[in-house]
C-alpha cells in the first residue's frame, strides 16, 4: 500500500508552499493555502482515495493488495506470519486469503516441514495481477502529481523523502502498514476484509 502503502502510501513532497489565490478555500484565520496541516491532508487525502478506487476490484481491496503484495515480494511464507507482518486480525486475514483463493490469486500449501502450517503462495495469475495493480498506482501518482513539472516533481519527492525521513525519527515507525493502521485508512473486521462493492476502478 503502501511496498505501494509504503509503495500504496508514500511518494511526495511539496517544492514549494503555494500563494494564496482566490481558489483556494479559507479557514477561519485566513486561506488555507498556507496552512501546512491542510496541504498534507489534502494531498493524502487525495491519493489514498484515488490509490483505493486503483484497487477496488480487488478481494479485500486495500488489505487485499497488502497480503497479495507481501506474499509476493517478503519470504514471510505463513499465514500467520502475513498477519502479524500486516497487523491483521488472524481471523480477518482467514477471511481475505478465502477470497484471494477463489479468485485464484494465492493458493495455501502445506510446509514440507511442518505439516500443521500452510504457506501462502502467489500463483502465476496472482503476480499478472499484481503487476496490473502496480500499473493502476503508478498511474494514480502520475494524475497526482500532474500538476508539476518533471523537474519539480522530483524536487517533491525527495523533499517529502527528507520530511518522512526527519518525522519517522521523531515518531518511529516500524514499516508503512504500521502508518496505515494509525491513519485509520484501512479498517480491520470481516467487513473490511470481504468488501462487497461494484466495481469502481
């Protein structure tokens, strides 16, 4: 998510604080434009609900693409080691390898050396979607950030790099999933995990 929520949840950085204009929307001390709180939330606010929409189709959406990203790319192996890397509900993430199952996306295999544990793999049609999924996100960052130049866009991301990194020491974080869970952006229980929605991506 992010890793898209680290690669699903982060990849910016503003060059510059913009002026204020007419359009921009104003706060009870003045135009919004200038506030940094509102700058942050408003771009995030933005990709998260564009990156979401990315991944709609998917199982699970969000939490779907997390497991499907992490069981493809971590030698976590187990099930219930994807969940405590996630910090899903074991039950929840139950529910969310169900339906990545039928959709033919994993599949649940013995350890060959501890038959009690099942390992989750990624099959071939698995990876082909989550190479799709990859697509969507890169596309999604490219709409976001199309208001910049490619000169100023990477003066963004290496600023909002260095403002990550100098805000990550201050309040550590272990991983991006650990952001996702204190943002509230992905919500635990089988609700969340087995969405059913239209598709809208």
């Amino acid at each position: 998510m992010l890793e898209r929520l680290a690669r699903y949840y982060g990849r910016m950085a503003a060059s510059s604080v913009p002026s204020a204009s007419a359009d921009a929307p104003a706060g009870p001390c003045g135009p919004l434009d200038s506030d940094l709180g509102w700058a942050l939330g408003a771009v995030f606010r933005s990709y998260v609900k564009e990156a979401n929409v990315a991944v709609a189709d998917l199982p699970g959406g969000p939490r779907g693409y997390q497991v499907l990203a992490a069981a493809a790319t971590t030698a976590l192996g187990t099930q219930l080691a994807l969940a405590n890397e996630l910090g899903i509900d074991r039950t929840v993430m139950t529910y969310l390898l169900d339906d990545l199952e039928r959709a033919g996306l994993i599949v649940r295999q013995p350890d060959p050396a501890d038959r009690r544990v099942r390992r989750v793999c990624v099959t071939e049609p698995g990876r082909t979607r989550l190479t799709e999924l990859d697509e969507r996100l890169r596309l999604t960052e490219d709409h976001l950030l199309s208001a910049l130049d490619e000169a100023d866009r990477t003066t963004f991301r290496d600023l909002l790099r260095r403002l990550a990194t100098h805000a990550n020491s201050r309040h550590p974080m272990t991983d991006a999933c650990q952001a996702v869970q204190e943002t509230g952006i992905v919500q635990d229980g089988p609700q969340a995990a087995t969405p059913r929605r239209t598709r809208r991506r």
